[in-house]
C-alpha cells in the first residue's frame, strides 16, 4: 500500500508550525516558530501582531519542514490546514497558505479542526517500555478510538469520547473558563507572567498544595462539566485581601493550591466518565496536558482504577503541525476533500464540517 503523506499548517494562534507526516503515525519533520517573547511583553497574545508575524515566517517553515522531512512538493500526498477554531486573521494566513500549496501543486485539500488535532497528537506519540508515571499500566500499543479524552488548553476544556477517527461525541466541558485560560489569569495576578501555564507549574514545585483550601466547584445535574471561574475569583479574593491585610503571599503555595484545585476537578470527571462510559483507555490532550502535576496525578487516578492512560509528548501538546498531519492523515482517508473556498471559522466547534 502507498504510503500517504500529508503536509502540514497551523497558525491558529501565535505558533507558526508545518510538518510532514507519514500515514498518520510517523512525523519525518515538525517545525515550530514560536512567538512567545513576541508576546510575553503584553502579557498575552496580541491577534494583530500574530497574524503578521505568521506572514513572515510561513514560508521559511513550511520550507524547513519539507528539508528536514526530504520530501519534495510533488511527493506530497495532500495539504492539511487547521481552519478553526482559533484567532480569525492567525487562521486566514494559513487557510490561505495552505490553499495556495495545494492548488499550485495539484494535491487535495483538508482542512483540520485544531481540536481534533490536539486529540491526535496521542496517534502520533510513541509509548516506551517504561515509565515512570505508571510503571504497571504501560501501554505498549498505540492508541486507537474508542476512548476517552480529556482536552485541555487555554481556550478549551472539553471531555469527549472519541468514538472513531474524527468522531466525538462530547459529553462534558467547562460553563466558563478554561483551564488554561485560569492558569492564565492567575499566573498574572500574582505576577508570574505570560504563559501562565507553565509559569503555574514550575512555581507549584517548591509548593505545598493543601496550603490554601479553595474550592472546588461541581455543577449541578452535569457531573462531567467543568467550572473554573469561581475557583479563579476565590484565589484572586486570596490575593486581594492579602495585599489589604499587608500579609505577605508565598507564591510557590498559592500556585501549589490553585494548581492542585484544577487538577482535582480535571483528574476526577475524566476517570469518573472512563468507569461509566465502560472505557479502558483514557488520553489527555491540549497545552494544560504537559502540566506535570495533572500527568502524575492522572496517572496515579489510572493506575488506582485500572485504567491504561495515554498522554502527548510534551512538544505535542503545545500548537504544533504534527498533530494536524495525523489528524488530516484519518480525514483524508475517510475521502475528506476540501474546496478552494475553504475559509477560516475562529467558532468552529467540535465535530462540525
């Protein structure tokens, strides 16, 4: 059987990347400009500034992944694109890229759904021998739907089970923000700086987690979705009345505590919906997925209830075209074909075409 090899884009927010990837498991080249000091100065990402900047790197990407890989245009097999959901100008620029590519070349066009990618960056992981983290429930075979999996990043926090390639069904996510968007907004307040999220976790190391209880929120009548703006209010309360109170905030506990109430609320509905939904296999994806606190304890829930837990490399977790490529690969295979009116959608929601 021919091998299909899929070119890859994303520019869904401030990350330039383009891989190519090979029958939806092997990545041959997964390049990645980052903008983070760009943004770091703001504090967050500033959409103009991103879509500029994708502009100027697209090209010298997609060039360098095509080098790295050895694979030339005409040995591509088709073009893949993450075309929402996302920053509407970042998405244009590759939409755009992408589209010309394909057409100049003569290969098919398939747009991604940035999520599903996040969800298929596990497909494109491989598991070792061993592990640390769950040396007795090591998953030796790649991974393969169905299953469970819990999807976290700074614009989404979603529990689906992924039913089939590209096939969800999504049965709890949060009703405010995401967990990555909290880890954000806390990690400001305290003046961590941007991104929180890894900000959060490295400071949480020298931490003690139970050294501010804060709450944990369930919502009623759902027991799989997720609310994180009460929690986000309660530690910048925390923080507010220390300062009023001229009491002095260790960081390192506060982070601690924030983080291990996130991570909480995360680790117990996934496992919970795993058991009832009758799944063996649980995944975790997004850029809150290289979280170490919510790895370690998602992996210690598994290995407690029997569960084989797969997780991202951590390169693959963060905005990456890899992911795109394997997710492209399973919707290209499916006859998935796309139109030269291929347009950007930053609302696109899960499972829509």
């Amino acid at each position: 059987m021919e091998d299909v090899l899929i070119l890859a884009i994303e520019s869904s927010c401030d990350e330039t990347a383009a891989a190519v990837v090979r029958n939806g498991r092997e990545v041959l080249s997964n390049v990645i400009a980052s903008q983070i000091a760009l943004h770091t100065q703001f504090g967050g990402v500033v959409p103009e500034i991103a879509s500029r900047k994708h502009i100027e790197q697209i090209n010298p990407v997609i060039t360098s992944a095509l080098e790295e890989a050895r694979i030339s245009l005409s040995q591509i097999t088709a073009v893949g694109v993450t075309y929402g959901p996302g920053l509407v100008g970042a998405l244009l620029v590759g939409v755009a890229e992408a589209k010309a590519i394909a057409y100049g070349a003569k290969k098919p066009l398939v747009g991604v759904h940035h999520i599903e990618g996040h969800v298929a960056a596990n497909f494109i992981t491989k598991y070792p021998g061993q592990n640390a983290l769950t040396p007795d429930r090591i998953c030796q075979a790649e991974l393969e739907p169905p299953f469970v999996c819990l999807i976290v990043s700074g614009g989404h926090t979603h529990l689906v089970v992924v039913k089939d390639y590209g096939e969800f069904e999504i049965i709890g996510k949060t009703r405010d923000d995401a967990a990555g968007e909290a880890f954000d907004k806390v990690a400001r307040a305290v003046g961590l700086g941007y991104p929180g999220g890894p900000k959060i976790d490295q400071a949480a190391r020298q931490g003690n987690p139970h050294a501010v209880e804060f709450p944990r929120a369930k919502v009623e009548g759902a027991p799989y979705d997720f609310s994180f703006s009460g929690l986000k209010s309660a530690v910048l309360n925390y923080i507010n009345h220390a300062k009023m109170t001229g009491q002095e905030i260790c960081v390192p506990d506060l982070a601690a505590s924030f983080q291990n109430a996130v991570v909480e609320a995360l680790v117990s509905r996934a496992v919970l919906a795993a058991e009832e939904y009758g799944y063996d296999k649980l995944a975790i994806a997004g850029g809150v997925a290289s979280n170490s606190a919510l790895r370690e304890a998602m992996a210690r829930s598994c290995r407690e209830h029997g569960l084989n837990f797969y997780y991202p490399s951590p390169v693959f977790c963060t905005d990456n075209a890899a992911m795109i490529g394997a997710a492209a690969y399973y919707e290209y295979q499916k006859g998935v074909r796309h139109g030269w009116d291929l347009n950007a959608i930053p609302n696109l929601k899960l499972g829509e075409r």
